[in-house]
C-alpha cells in the first residue's frame, strides 16, 4: 500500500540482466502463480507501493515479449551486458533529468525477480526515506531489498559500474548507511535458479 512517505520516493525496478544462472529461458517471462509471469508479479507488488515507478531493461527488449503493457514505464539501457552496475548507472542518468521527479527526494532500487516481497514492507522503508540517506532493508540479519538512496547520492550512481551496483557508493559513505530489519523474508528471496521457485524463503 501506498504510504504518504513513498510519493517522494520513486521506485527503480532492475529487470535488464541476463540470468545466466536460470538456464535458456528468460527468467523474466517465466510463469509465476496461475496467471502471471516472474516479473510481472513483482512489479504488482512492488509498483503499487509508489507514484512514480520505472523499469529498466535492455534497449532491444520488446514490452509485449516481456507480457508487460506497452505503456509500462520503462528506463531502457544499452549496457546491460556490463553488469547491473551499468543498468543502475543509465537509470539514474534517467531519473535525474526528469522534471517529474523534482520533488522526489529518494529512489527504492529493487530487483524484477522479487515476487515474495510485501508492499507494506516497501511502504515502511520509504517512510525513513529522505536526501542524505542510504537504507537498506535486512531480514535475520542478512541485506536485502528495497535499497533506497537519497537524491543527494544520484550523480554518483550515475558511475557505478560492474555487479556491485550501489555498494561502492554505500561503502563510501558509512555514516549515511542505515539497515532496517524488517520480519518479511522476501526482501532477501530473488529467483536466480529454478529450484529457487520450491525452496522457503527462509532457507535461502
């Protein structure tokens, strides 16, 4: 549910990699529950949770292969086979230029294969939201997401490169860095494997 705190929050959902640990099939339009697909039930959840929203995928990626509307908004990167750090990157190159988004004050950075996580669980992250923090939702004491960056630290996500994403930027600025725990084991549940569709989420 959409909380007053995560209008100024907007939300980036990574769907641009690769998934070579899944096998042939593109992990994206895997069928999820009776009707839907991996990434099309993450973004129920995670897509009610904010006013503004955007998925990024690969430049080439048709919406409608990927059983997404075609008005879906999407941030579309031409450096996916770089890493998620280059998609993240391009999203925030994106992000900064939208005049839209000039009163939001954060971005809720989540994967397009977290189908488990709660949007109340979003919601209440968003709420410690603000420019100058960097939160990160934990679950047994182990990181997971939403990660949620203040507005302060996007022309430095703008560098980012490789898989560590946002991490390097985290690891530079420790006094900014908060986790929060959060009893919703699907902040720490992505689908890397098939066998990660039967295993609990407390198990992995």
């Amino acid at each position: 549910m959409r909380s007053e705190s995560s209008e100024s929050v907007v939300g980036l959902i990574l769907a641009a990699g690769y998934s070579r640990r899944f096998g042939m099939q593109d992990k994206r339009t895997a069928s999820f529950g009776d009707t839907g697909t991996l990434l099309s039930e993450t973004l129920s959840r995670v897509t009610e949770c904010f006013a503004h929203w955007y998925v990024v995928v690969r430049e080439e990626d048709d919406l409608g292969a990927l059983h997404l509307p075609l008005h879906t908004p999407v941030i579309r990167t031409c450096r996916a086979s770089l890493g998620q750090g280059a998609s993240m990157a391009d999203a925030f190159a994106a992000i900064g230029e939208l005049d839209g988004l000039r009163n939001c004050n954060a971005a809720a950075v989540l994967l397009g294969d977290m189908p488990y996580i709660q949007p109340d669980t979003i919601s209440g992250l968003c709420v410690y939201a603000d420019e100058q923090s960097l939160l990160r939702a934990t679950y047994a004491g182990r990181p997971g997401h939403p990660v949620i960056f203040g507005r302060r630290f996007w022309t430095e996500l703008t560098k980012v490169t490789g898989d560590r994403g946002g991490l390097d930027v985290i690891c530079q600025h420790p006094t900014c860095y908060r986790e929060i725990p959060s009893a919703d084991a699907g902040v720490c549940r992505d689908i890397d494997h098939l066998s990660d569709f039967t295993v609990a989420p407390e198990t992995q």
